[in-house]
C-alpha cells in the first residue's frame, strides 16, 4: 500500500502475536510494547540524514558519520502512545518529546485539543508521531492537524496495528505523513475497534478497563 510500511521483522511479528493474546498480562504487554518499540523505532529511523565530522579516535583523526540536523520529535498522542515512547527514548535519548492530547467533538466534528506541550522549532525537526492504534483515524489525523499548526512539517507517523479504514482517512487529511505499522489488520468494527486486534491498548498497558 502506498505510503505505509509495514515492518514484517520476524522479531516484531513474533512480539506482536503475543501481544495479541488475551491471556497476556499488563506486565507482559508492557515489557512486550517497550521492546517492539525499540524495533520499530529502529526501522521508522532507518534512513535519517547522516553527516561527516571530524573526530579524533585514541590513534588518529577520522571522519565519521553523525545524525544530522536538529534532534528529532517523538510526539505521543495521549494516553496510550505513552507506551512506545519508553523503548524509542532508550534507542534514541537525546530526542526531545511532545505529548499531544485530543479528542474529535462528535458535534462539531472539530479536533479539540486538551493538552499540547512540544519542543521549539518543530519546523526544523523531524517529529515522529506515535499512537499504538490507527484506528478511525480520528484523534491521530488531529494530533497531527495540531502539530502542523505548530509549524511541523516533517513529520511520520508510527503505530502497531491499522486498520485499512483508519489508514484512508489518515492519507486524506495527510497525504504528505508516511505511516509505519507492524501490522495491517482485517476492519475496524462497529465500536471502533480494530479486528482481529489486541483490545484496547491503553487498557492493557495500564491495567484499566
Ligand atoms: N484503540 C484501541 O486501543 N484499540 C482498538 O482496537 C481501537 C482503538
């Protein structure tokens, strides 16, 4: 599919299968959710700019590579993005974090934000937003209306499952933000809820209901 990728690592795959499991304890599942997301973290950064710089070894000076530019943005979009943050931030710990909160008024249809709180100079950043579910598609397509208002303009979007309904909506209202998931499922269904699915990630990452 156009614009997503789907990160088949035997490792992530492996992860998510037992993630999926009902009988996978909120101890299990978080552990299981910060190692995937370090794998996933390593892929959605794959091709990021390198630099050369001049550094000196114990013997000698060399050129080495170095990421380039600005640190990157790990945005979580509330509350359950949280849980991918953990396992990106041991991979990558200078990144700075935004944590974005919204939710769509099902009158108005508006996106209405309830917490926003980013670094500066997110124009000049490469801000990775993460949402364990693309679902609907609804609160991530406003998460990132929000950030682009805030100047972001480059900008990828990094989940565990889809669905096929929330991706459409997701490439209408942003054609411009690649998406990386470690899975594609079968359709949402009537409550909302992706099938075949793991449940509600927020729930099983915090033990709610
Ligand atoms: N959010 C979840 O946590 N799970 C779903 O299946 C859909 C949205």
């Amino acid at each position: 599919m156009d614009g997503v990728t789907v990160i088949n690592h035997p490792l992530v795959q492996h992860k998510l299968t037992i993630m999926r499991r009902k009988e996978t304890s909120t101890s299990s599942f978080r552990r299981l959710l910060r190692e995937i997301s370090t794998l996933l973290c390593y892929e959605v950064t794959r091709d990021l700019e390198l630099t050369m710089e001049t550094i000196e070894t114990p013997l000698t000076e060399m050129q080495s590579p170095i990421l380039e530019g600005k640190k990157l943005v790990f945005a979580s979009i509330l509350r359950a993005g949280n849980g991918l943050l953990e396992g990106m931030l041991e991979l990558v710990p200078a990144a700075r974090v935004a944590h974005v909160g919204v939710y769509r008024d099902h009158e108005t249809l508006q996106a209405v934000e309830y917490y926003f709180k980013a670094p500066d100079a997110l124009s000049e950043r490469l801000v990775i937003v993460v949402d364990p579910m693309l679902a609907t598609g609804n609160s991530s397509i406003a998460a990132i209306e929000k950030l682009k208002e805030r100047g972001a303009k480059n900008i990828r979007f990094l989940c565990l499952l889809a669905a096929p309904e929330g991706i459409k909506n997701f490439q209408a209202a942003h054609p411009d933000v690649p998406i990386f998931t470690a899975s594609i499922d079968s359709h949402l269904n009537e409550k909302g809820y992706i099938m075949p699915g793991l449940g509600d990630a927020g729930d099983r990452m915090y033990g709610t209901k």
